[in-house]
C-alpha cells in the first residue's frame, strides 16, 4: 500500500461552491449527442443494438452520480442543533464509505471517510455527517479538496472546537491507466481548530481513527 498524507486549507480558506452558481444545464438531448461522441471516440458504434439506450441511461445514471451540485451542506446541516449539555469530548465516526469521481479523468474515486468534531455545547446528528459526505462526493473532486470542504462545512455550521476529516481513497484513474497501481491509497487529512493546534487531539483522533 502507497500512503500520501497531506494537509490541507483549514476552515476558511477554502470557498465552497454553492448550488447558485451552477452554469445553465444542457438539455437531455444533448447530453445524449455527447454520449454518442464519446462512443465513437472510444471507437464503437453508437447505431448497434446493444448501444441505442445507452446515452439514455448514461445520461440519467449522471444525474444521479452528481446529484451533489443540486445539494448545499448549509440545507443538510441547517442552522440548528441538538444541544447536549456536559458532553464536550471528541465524537468521531469512522470508515464512511463514499464515492465520487475525479475532476482530471471523470473516473471512479472508492474511499472511507472517518470524520471528527470536538462538540462546543450542540452536536450533530450522526446521519448528517454521512449526508455531507455524499453532498460532496456526488461532484467532479479532487481528494484534497473534498476532505477540506467536508471539514470546512462542519466548522461553519456546527462552529465546534475542532473538525478532524481523513479520506483514505482509491482512485480508478490511478489503477486503470497510467502508472497502474493497484492497490494503493490515498491518504488526505484537514484539521480545522483544537485538532489543527493541539497535538494530543490530533493524535487522539489518529489513534481512533486508525485502531481496527
Ligand atoms: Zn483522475
């Protein structure tokens, strides 16, 4: 297995994109043209049988995989939250799994999410994390910036003492072409407030996240 850890942006730095900017749609139509241009150009024959619904249903299963540019973490999240008087200790939830697809090569990203916030009086609903998660990862991605808005999202919203974000992914570009590795994984972290300054925390986070 191949590890690459980085850090990246905390909260603040990174501007996530909401769904209000979104550039005008083509239509069904010619999204379906697209398709039937890029089956000639892998060199087959969008007019044979096994072809003719294929633009169709590629069409459609787009809709679906990117449905994130149609979701704003601000919706999921809301602006209000359960509070939990006396308990401020770290709440992590662990191997998240997701999809998305890669903005360089529009090809399959596979990876497990393991997300942490140090509570600062409300705490989020667990199923709120996952839905997050899923908001961004049904968009074009690259690793580094998903984990990053993820931790962003949390920290603007739930404003905790700190937001832990670690993705470990595959990435389809990397094994199917290319270099071809398969196998390896890529490992990005975000830490945003006591997780980004307090050394034990991090390591805390770390340990939790990492002990199966
Ligand atoms: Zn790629």
């Amino acid at each position: 297995m191949d590890a690459i850890v980085k850090n990246f942006p905390a909260a603040g730095q990174e501007q996530v994109k909401d769904k209000a900017q979104q550039p005008v749609r083509p239509t069904q139509q010619e999204a379906e043209e697209a398709v039937r241009t890029l089956l000639r150009w892998a060199g087959d024959d969008p007019a044979r049988e096994g072809l003719l619904d294929t633009p169709t249903r590629v069409a459609k299963a787009y809709r679906e995989l990117f449905a994130g540019y149609e979701q704003s973490y601000q919706e999921v999240l809301g602006r209000t939250f359960e509070e939990m008087s006396g308990f401020d200790d770290i709440v992590l939830v662990r191997d998240i799994p997701f999809f998305s697809h890669c903005e360089h090569h529009m090809l399959p990203i596979k990876g497990m999410a393991t997300v942490a916030y140090l509570p600062n009086g409300p705490v989020l609903g667990l199923s709120k994390i996952a839905r997050v998660i899923e908001i961004f990862g049904r968009r074009l991605q690259t690793q580094e910036n998903m984990t990053a808005q993820i931790a962003n999202a949390i920290q603007d919203t739930l404003k905790p003492r700190g937001v832990a974000v670690l993705i470990e992914a595959e990435h389809m570009c990397m094994e199917m072409r290319g270099v071809q590795k398969q196998g390896s994984r890529t490992l990005t972290t975000t830490f945003t407030g006591e997780f980004k300054t307090n050394a034990t925390e991090q390591a805390r986070f770390f340990t939790l996240a990492r002990n199966r």
